[in-house]
C-alpha cells in the first residue's frame, strides 16, 4: 500500500511539471553521465524553471515559455546530434548558446528550424565536418558563431537566405574552397570573421554599395589576387585584417579614401609591392598599422605624423628605404614603433625622444648610421631598444641610464666605441645586454647585474676590446641564462661565480686572455649545456668535478695549456655531443669511459701528448661524426672494432705511433667521408676491402710503410676528390681513376720507389706490364689489332675532315696535346670540334668573363651530351681552374671530365644530359611534385639542396635522416627546435673565426631562401649570384626580409662558436606578429670549398656548374662572379 501511495505521488509530480522543464530533463538525461552531474536540475525544482542554471524565460510568460538557454564552458561533452531535438521543443527559443564545451560530432542540421533562433552560438568546441546548409533555414538569424571547431568543406551557398545576419564567425576551423560573391553581399552583414582557415581563390569583387561590415577578417588563409575594388564600398570599416595570404599586386591608394573610420590594419605577410599609398596617412582614426613581411618600396612619408592616433606600426621585412621621417616624434600615443629589416639609412631622427608613450623601438638589420641621439634616453616608458646590425657609431650615451623601464638593450654589430657607461648599471629592470660585435673598450662596469631585480637574464659581449676582470655580480637574483663574453681581452683568473650561478645554462669565454686553473671546486651541479672556454691560457688539469655537470652537452677547452691526465669521470656526460681539448698538454691515456658518452658526435683531442692504446670503447662510439685524434703519442694496433651502425664520417688518426694493418672493418662505415693516417708506423698492404668506402672523399695514408701492389678495386671509391700515399713502400699501377691526381698532386705520390706513375716511362711501368702480359698474351694481341684499326680510323678520319676546313682549325687540332687519359673513354678532341662545326656561335649555351660553353652533341654516341668551356688563358686562372672542379665533388656539380691545352686556350669537358625534368629525390622543388612546369625558381630550389649540403655536408636524402625526410626538412626541422644554428652544419666551420662563421650562417639563410616551399619566396639566380659577389662588409650589403612561419635561423651577426643573441628573437616577440629577419648578404666562396683546400683557391670554388632544369634542355650554367648565361637571365 505504501508503494502504490508513492507511486501515485510521483506520477501526480511528474504530470505537474511544465513542458519547458520536462524538455530540459530530457536534455539532460541524453548526455553522458559526467556532463548530467554539471547540470544540477531536478524534478523538486521545477517551480523554479526559470531560475535554473542557463535558462531565461520571457518575463510575461506564466506557462514557463524558454526564451533563451546558455550552456557555454560547462565542459559538457557528448554528440549534439543526439540530444539537440530536445532543445529544440522550446518553440520559442530566440537564443541558443553552447559555446566553450567539448560537443562532437557534425553540427545538428536540425537547428535550422530550431524555434525562433536568432542567436546560434557553437564555438570552441569539437564539432567536425562541413557546415550543414540546412542551418540557413533559420530565416531569423542574426548572429552564427561556430569558430575554433573542426569544420571542413566550403561555405555553403544557402547562407544568402539569411539575409538578416549580422555577425559570422567561422574563423579557426578547416574550411577551403572559395568565398562565394552571395557571402559578401549579405546586406546586414557588419562582422565577417573567417580568419585561419585553407579558403583560397580571389577574393570576390562582390561587396555591396550599401555594404555594412566594419570588422572583416580573413587573416591566415590562402587567398589570392588583388584586393577587390569593391571593398572600398565598406565605408563603416574600423577593423580589416588580411595577414598571411597571397595577395599582391600594390595597395590601392583609392581604397583608403573610403575608410575614414579605420583603427586597425593588417595587411602583413602577402605579397604587395610598390611604395606605401599617401592616401592611407589621411585615416586620422588609424591605431594599429602592420605592413610587415611584403615587398613594398620607396620611402616612409613625413605624412605619417598626420595620423595622431597611431599607437602600433609593424613594417618590418619590406624593401623601405630613405631615412626614418621625424615627423614620427609628433606621434604621442606611439607604443611600438617596428622598422626592422629594411633598408633605411641616415642617423636617427632626434625627434623619437619626444614619443614619450613608446615601449618597443625596434630598428634593427637596416643601414642607419651616426650616433645614438642621448634624446632617445628621456623615453621613460621604454622597455625595449633593439638597434642591432647597422653602421651606428660613437659612444653609448651615458644617458641611457636615464631609461628606467628598459628591460632590453641590443646594440650589437654596429660600430660603437668607448666604454660602457657606468649608468647602465643603474637599469635595474634590465634583463638583457646585447652590445656583441662593436669596438667597445675598457673595463665593464663592476656593478653592472647587481641592482637589476629580479636580476640580468642575458649578457652578449662577444667581439669586442673589452679588458679587466668579469664583474662579480653578473649573476645577482641568480636569473642569468647565458654569458657571451668571448673575443675580447678579458684577463684574470676563472670566474668562480660561474658554478656558484645555478641558472647559466651557456658560457662563452674563448679567445680572452683568462690565467690560472680551472677550480677544482666547482659546483657539483650546473644547469650549464654550453661551455666554450677555446684559447685562454688556462693551465693546471681538469677538474673531474665537470664529469658530474649532467646538462653538458657541449665543452670546448681548446688551445689553452691545460696538462695532466684527462679524468675518465667525463665518461658520466650522457648528454655530451661536442668535446674539443686540442692543443694542450695533456698526457696519459685515453681513458676508455669516454666510450660510454653515446650522444657524442665530435670528439677532438688532437694535438696533445695522449699515449697508450686506442681504446675499441672509443672507436666504436655510435654517433660520432668527426673523431680526430692525430698529433698525439698514441700507440699499438687500430681496434678493428667500426661496425656498420656508426655515423663517423671523419677519422684524423695522423702524426702518432700507431702500427699494424688498416682494419677491414672500416669497410663497414657507410657515410665515412675522410681518413688520415699519415705519420705513423703502419704497415702491410693497402687492404681491398676499403673498396667499400663509397662516400670516402679524402685519403691520407702518407709517411708510412705500406707495400706491395694498391688494390685495383679502389678504384670504386667514387667520391675520391684528394689521396696521398707518399713516403710508403707501394709498387705497382695505380687505380686508373688516381692516374689524374698525378699531375695536379705529383708530391702526393713521391716517395714510392716501385710505384708506376702514368706515362712515366720508368723501368717500374714495365716490370709492372712485363708481369702481366704472360697471362694476358691473347688479350695483348687482340687489343694490339683493335688499337691499329682504331689508329687507321682516326688518320682517316682527320684526313675527311681537313677538307673544307680553315687552316687554323687544322692546326689547332694538330698542335692541341693529346690528353686522351684525361677525356672520357671514346671522347676525342677532334669529336668535339666537329660536333661544334669549329666553335659555331649557334652551339653557345652561355657566356662569362672568361670563357664561354659550348654544347656538343656527338653523332657518334647518342646517349651522351658534352659542354666544353672555352677559357682564354690569359684572362683567367686555368690551372687552378681544373684543379678546383678536379678536386670538388657533388652529384649536382658537373664533374670535369676532361681537359686540354692549346696556346691561349683552355678546354673543359663536363656533361650535359638533356631532360625534360629533372626528378633527382631532395632536389626536385616542391611544386614539381604535381606539375610538369619547370620554372627558374625551379633551378633555385635545387641550388638551395646543393648549398645545404656543402654547408651540412650531408647528401639531399641522407641515411641518417628519418625517413620520409629531405636536407631541407631536417634542417627547418632542427632550427625550429634550437637556436644554435652552428651545430647543424659542417664541424668544421665551428673552427672558423667569428667572422667566418657569420658568413656561413648568412650562407645558410640564402640556402633556406632557395629552398622555400612557395617559388615566388625565393630569390632569383641573379639575386643569388649578386649576395655571392657583394662586398665583404656586411654593412654595406642590401638586405631583404621575409615574413615566414617559422624560425630559421639565429641572426647572423651575433654567431659565435654556435651561439646567438636569443634576446633579438625576443624582442621581436613583443611584436603583434613574431617576425623572423631572412637576410641575404655577402656569403663567403671559402663556404662551398672543402676544407682542406688551400686558400689561394678558394675564390675560384664558387664558379659552380649545376644543371638548369629548362623544360626544353638541360643546358649546363656557369655561376661565375660575371654573371648568368643569356639562358639562365631568361
């Protein structure tokens, strides 16, 4: 009885709720359990409907009528699908918000006729799929929010029959396709937001001549073409954004015009081209200007003062030039002021002093010259002051310390002189010092760190004329990150406040003049990953205590006098990968712990006093890519432990007192590149098994006592561009394809008393051939017969050909010397003059100062095309001509095959294959993948491949890569992870000065220019050629920038044995939009040279002879310092 009596109250209760509420129950309960608990609604409340969480109801209504539910940030999950139909049951619901949830699903096609909605609002949530057109049903809608979803598909069509909305938001999904002109035309329309999506097309030219947007944003998509005229019609427009696209073409100055109410202006990241309109400083109302990452030129108008509310302008990375207008010291409201990365020049204007609300100054990479003006110093507001890489000069105004909110001061590579001012020291917001590459002398301030609160995060001194001791109080608030203090004169003793400094994580002190120990009582724990201290005059031994410094991942203690024994606790430094300790003194064993540092990947104890065995631990380290242990006492066997698996491409074992045999397991070795084992006591026959050594590229096996017979099967090793075997016990012939060597490098063979050299003549040749020619006797006789008709061919050949012919000619091909072991086998220099009808201008293919290439395609081989480079001899170098295209190898760099000498002439012979594409896997641009359009910025792609893998000395598709992965994207990959640009490249460049690591990384930016995915990003070749032939002062070299995605580089004037000022980075992180600098400057020829290679040619290693991808022929291009060929400027 009792049950039935509940019963009959419950069903009592539940027939008494209204409709309204019974719906919202419904709703609730089909949603996942987790999400029913968020909404705390009960059948007891009811009475209350209207005061439930989210609903409003109309306030005349006495049956509960819903007016409007509000949903957002619930964190309700579930399929809206699902549960929609009973939101939908309130017939009168106006509004419907669920925005900042986690629904799935499509979005309900349902809600189109969804009671009255006006208001739909489903952003930032997980909804998928296309936009269902159904949703334009909702005759009265007014406002349709569904960003930052996953939507796909295209914009339906259907949304021209709401013709009463107002607000679109679509922005942060995946839309595509095109915007349809009926979008635009919507009449109410006052906000359209469909910024970051993958819509593309032209922007439709179809704006009404009432039309009402004031805030239209496409930012972040893939349009392209101008920018509609029709635009102009938006006369309400406060707020335009159209950043990261593809539209080009100028600016429209009429446009302008019809934008009084203009605030807010982003046009950065496209393509526009021409100078900045005047019309566009007449937007009295304009705030916020972004002009940034464009190729826009000319001046920037005094004009620019008329636009007294300006408070934010972006320009960097355009071609602007001129001087910087003064009437921007009229601008008071100005809080960031962007310039960088252009050309602008002259000194800076006085009048930026009187912008007393700017924050952020930054006029960095331009050619600005003249003095600091000490009037910049009465900016109290300023927090950021980046001036770097221009020509300023003078002194650093002791004004500065007037600058109270400075937080970042970057004045590197200028040409500023005199002390730093001791008023610096009175910055105590000052978290980053940047003053790298300038003149500045003296001692630094003592106090400078120790009333910065919370205290100095990064100090860049580098390349200076600094002296003295290193202040004390660097570290104060323990928040410095890195120390940069190398390339000066600083003196004393170790810093011992650097162990005591937990937050350093890199320390930079090489080439100072630093005396005494390293203490052994450094901290046991440091945060420190870089620690240069290269060429001091350090002596004592090394602390173990480094051994426990876990973070290190690089450690240089190079050219110091450092002694004693090296402590195997260094075998604990997991994370090690670059270890240099040359030139010292060090002694005793190599421990074998260091063996257990797998992540090394340059090992460097070359030129000290290190004896005993090579321990196998070491040899077999897994990474390592450069092990250079030569110039040491090492003794007794090579371990014959190389595997496989090994990355090492460099082994320098030279001038120690190793003896025994060359191991065969170096065999193993798939990218190993060079190999010096000069200056020991080696000895027995050069091993076959080195035939493997495919990549193998230098050689060095001199000052020895190999013997016997070298291996004919080392003429496999293809990639052999240098090898020297003097001072041995060799006999014999030499491989066929070392025979040219002997005449370029004659000394590289010396010393081998038994060893035939070609066309010696000597009575080892003919032991040599005597030795042979019992077991080859019917071979003898065959060729003997197959030479004589050979010889009765060509005489009668030449006797053909004499006829018709001029005199010279004859002569020419009869005093030319026969260099037949040095052409191509079935290549004759008569073939040649014949296929070019005596040097026919029709046969030119390009052109140079000194020379000119001929193609030559012989009737009597069809498979093979040659260009011969005429050369007058008397306006060029020959001889180190041939000998630098002899002795540099890349399979993009046509090989010399032959060469000849006539009077005032010299011939080269490389190849020339004709194609219609070139399809070689990691050079083929981008674009070539789903096209057959071959293009110059086609050419350029590939020449960035080439540049990247002489930097990298890495191939274009290289096993040490991921796979799937190209030199490109493993480079972009690296860099977008790291700033230490350095460690990416060719070890060796670590070696190189400062000056000459800059100039390889500016190498690096025009190789990543090249290598763009978007062809009308990169620079034509002539471009390329001119940053490669400039000046080599950096400061008078023009410089372009580009806005891109991500982060290529460090900037170039701030590199240090793999370091940069990460501060520049950033100060441009204050900006609206972060904006990488892409500079193209003078890149020096030593970069595409080997660097074994003597100095005096260098110069001559950038005339690069690359295929051109023409879709009609291949011709063969010579990048020379004169300039293209006719074809290639085409």
């Amino acid at each position: 009885m009792i049950f039935f009596l509940f019963l009959n109250i419950f069903v009592i209760s539940a027939l008494s709720l209204p409709p309204s509420a019974t719906y919202l129950l419904d709703f609730k309960a089909s949603l996942p359990k987790s999400s029913q608990q968020l909404l705390p609604w009960t059948n007891s409340s009811s009475s209350s409907l209207c005061q439930w969480l989210g609903v409003t109801c109309y306030s005349s209504s006495k049956d509960y009528q819903v007016k409007a539910l509000n949903f957002s940030n619930l964190g309700l999950t579930g399929v809206l699908n699902y549960s929609i139909s009973y939101l939908c049951l309130h017939k009168s619901l106006v509004s419907l918000d669920l925005s900042g949830n986690y629904f799935t699903g499509e979005i309900p096609k349902m809600l189109g006729s969804c009671g009255k909605l006006d208001t739909i609002l489903l952003d930032n949530n997980k909804f998928e799929g296309s936009i269902p057109p159904e949703i334009f049903q909702a005759k009265n809608l007014v406002t349709l929010e569904l960003s930052n979803n996953f939507l796909t598909g295209e914009i339906p069509t259907e949304v021209s029959l709401c013709v009463s909305l107002e607000f679109i938001g679509l922005h942060d999904n995946f839309l595509s396709g095109k915007v349809h002109g009926e979008l635009l035309s919507l009449p109410n329309l006052e906000v359209l937001h469909l910024d970051t999506n993958n819509l593309g097309g032209v922007l439709p030219d179809s704006f009404p001549p009432s039309c009402s947007i004031s805030d239209l944003d496409i930012h972040s998509n893939n349009f392209s073409g101008f920018l509609p005229h029709s635009l102009s019609n938006c006369r309400n427009l406060t707020a335009f954004s159209a950043s990261n696209n593809h539209f080009r073409g100028a600016i429209p100055a009429e446009m302008f015009k019809s934008f009084p109410l203009l605030e807010t202006l982003f046009l950065d990241s496209n393509e526009f081209e021409g100078e900045i309109p005047e019309t566009l400083w007449g937007l009295k109302n304009l705030q916020v200007l972004v002009l940034a990452g464009n190729e826009l030129n000319g001046t920037l108008s005094e004009k620019i003062g008329q636009c007294s509310n300006l408070g934010f302008i972006s320009l960097p990375g355009n071609r602007l030039s001129g001087q910087i207008p003064q009437s921007i010291g009229t601008l008071g409201n100005l809080q960031q002021l962007t310039i960088s990365e252009n050309s602008f020049h002259g000194s800076l204007p006085r009048q930026l002093g009187n912008c007393s609300s700017l924050v952020i100054l930054e006029l960095q990479n331009n050619f600005l010259t003249g003095p600091i003006p000490k009037e910049i110093c009465n900016l109290k507001s300023l927090e950021f002051l980046i001036l770097y890489n221009n020509s300023l000069t003078g002194q650093i105004p002791p004004e500065v310390g007037k600058l109270s909110s400075l937080q970042q001061l970057a004045l590197s590579s200028n040409n500023l002189t005199g002390k730093i001012p001791s008023e610096v020291t009175n910055l105590n917001k000052l978290t980053s010092l940047l003053l790298a590459h300038n003149k500045l002398s003296g001692e630094v301030p003592n106090d400078l760190g120790k009333k910065i609160v919370p205290g100095l995060v990064q100090l860049d001194l580098i390349g200076n004329e600094l002296e003295g001791r290193i202040p004390s109080g660097l570290c104060t608030g323990n928040k410095l990150d890195f120390m940069d203090l190398g390339d000066n004169h600083f003196n004393g003793s170790f810093p011992i406040e650097i162990s005591k400094c937990t937050s350093l994580t890199r320390v930079i002190l090489n080439n100072n003049l630093i005396r005494g120990t390293i203490p052994a009582n450094l901290g046991k724990y440091s945060r420190i990953s870089y620690l240069n201290l290269r060429g001091n005059l350090l002596e004592g031994e090394i602390p173990s205590v480094l051994g426990q410094w876990g973070n290190l991942s690089t450690l240089d203690l190079s050219r110091n006098k450092l002694s004693g024994s090296l402590p195997s606790e260094l075998g604990k430094l997991e994370n090690l990968r670059d270890f240099r300790i040359s030139s010292n003194s060090l002694s005793g064993n190599l421990p074998s712990e260091l063996g257990r540092c797998r992540n090394l990947i340059t090992l460097d104890l070359s030129n000290n006093s290190l004896s005993g065995i090579i321990p196998p631990e070491v040899i077999g380290l897994p990474n390592v890519n450069k092990l250079l242990l030569h110039e040491n006492n090492l003794n007794g066997y090579i371990p014959d432990s190389f595997s496989s698996t090994q990355d090492l491409l460099d082994l320098q074992l030279g001038s120690n007192d190793l003896n025994g045999s060359i191991p065969c397991s170096l065999g193993y070795l798939p990218h190993f590149t060079s190999l010096n084992l000069s200056n020991n006591r080696l000895s027995g026959e050069l091993p076959s098994c080195l035939q493997s050594l495919k990549m193998l590229e230098t050689l060095d096996l001199s000052h020895n006592n190999f013997s016997g017979e070298i291996p004919s099967q080392l003429d496999q090793m293809i990639a052999l561009t240098s090898v020297n075997i003097s001072y041995n016990h060799l006999t014999g012939n030499l491989p066929s394809s070392w025979f040219k060597w002997t005449v370029s490098y004659p000394e590289n063979f010396q010393g081998n008393q038994g060893l035939c050299l070609q066309n010696s003549g000597d009575r080892n040749c003919k032991e040599a051939k005597g030795r042979k020619i019992h077991g080859r006797a019917l071979a003898g006789m065959i060729i003997g017969i197959v030479l004589s008709i050979s010889l009765l061919s060509i005489f009668s050949y030449i006797l053909m050909n004499r006829v018709g012919k001029n005199p010279d000619e004859v002569s020419f091909v009869n005093k030319c010397q026969s260099l037949s072991d040095d052409f191509p086998e079935n290549l004759r220099f008569e073939d040649i003059l014949c296929a070019t009808e005596g040097w026919n201008e029709k046969y030119v293919i390009g052109r140079g100062k000194h020379g000119t290439v001929y193609r030559a395609h012989l009737s009597t081989d069809s498979k093979r095309r040659w260009a011969v480079k005429k050369v007058n001899i008397s306006e060029s170098n020959f001889y180190h001509e041939t000998r630098i295209l002899n002795s540099v190898k890349h399979r993009n760099i046509v090989k010399m095959e032959g060469q000849c000498i006539k009077e005032e002439y010299g011939f080269i012979v490389t190849d020339s294959t004709e194609s219609v594409i070139v399809g070689t896997l990691g050079y083929l641009a981008p674009e070539n993948a789903y096209s057959a359009r071959v293009t110059v910025k086609s050419d350029v792609y590939s020449y960035g491949v080439i540049l990247l893998e002489l930097l990298c000395r890495k191939m274009a598709v290289d096993p040490l890569f991921e796979e799937g992965q190209d030199i490109v994207y493993w480079m972009r990959k690296n860099l977008s992870k790291s700033d230490e640009c350095i460690e990416f490249l060719d070890e060796e460049i670590g070696f190189w000065d400062a000056n000459e690591q800059k100039k390889a990384v500016r190498l690096l930016d025009l190789a990543l220019e090249c290598t763009e995915e978007a062809p009308y990003k990169r620079p034509s070749m002539r471009e390329v050629v001119e940053f490669l032939t400039i000046l080599k002062d950096h400061h008078n070299v023009e410089i372009w920038l580009r806005l891109t995605s991500g982060l290529h580089c460090i900037r170039d004037a701030d590199i240090e044995n793999g370091t940069g000022e990460q501060s520049s980075m950033k100060a441009s992180s204050a900006t609206l939009y972060r904006l990488q600098s892409w500079t193209r400057k003078f890149a020096e020829d030593r970069v595409f040279a080997n660097h074994n290679q003597s100095p005096e040619l260098l110069p001559h290693v950038v005339r690069l002879h690359f295929a051109s991808t023409v879709p009609e022929q291949r011709f063969v291009h010579q990048v020379t310092h004169e300039g293209l060929s006719p074809e290639a400027k085409k």
